[in-house]
C-alpha cells in the first residue's frame, strides 16, 4: 500500500504552490485547474495516494513546492 494524503493537506499544498487553482467533482474524480492546464483524475476519496499528488504536481509545473509540503 501506498503512502496517502488527506485530502486538506494537498489543497493546503495547492493553496501555497498553485494560487488560483479550482477544484470542482466530476463523476469519478475530482478535477483540478491550475495555469490554463487540466488535472482530471484525483480520487474522491479523503485520503489521496502520494503518487496522484506526485503526478498532478508535476504536470502543473509546481513539483519543488510540493516536496516542502511533503505531499509530493
């Protein structure tokens, strides 16, 4: 099993890394825009795999910010 995340922790993540972010709840995920780029496949559970925070984080372009979080 994977280390995971809560779920706050990783928007208080996106709070610091990725100011004007949006989150909204699609069917099966949670979506996420940062920077005119889309993320589509956040689980809807509370508590996130470090791997999708991992990705996400770097299809963003904010990877090193979210190394010092620790979510990443």
């Amino acid at each position: 099993m994977s280390a995971s995340v809560p779920f706050a922790e990783m928007r208080k993540m996106l709070d610091k890394c990725a100011p004007g972010y949006t989150i909204r709840l699609a069917n099966h995920s949670h979506v996420i825009t940062y920077n005119n780029r889309v993320y589509p496949s956040i689980p809807k559970f509370d508590k996130i795999e470090i791997g999708h925070i991992r990705k996400m984080a770097r299809h963003f372009g904010i990877l090193d910010c979210a190394k010092k979080f620790g979510v990443a």
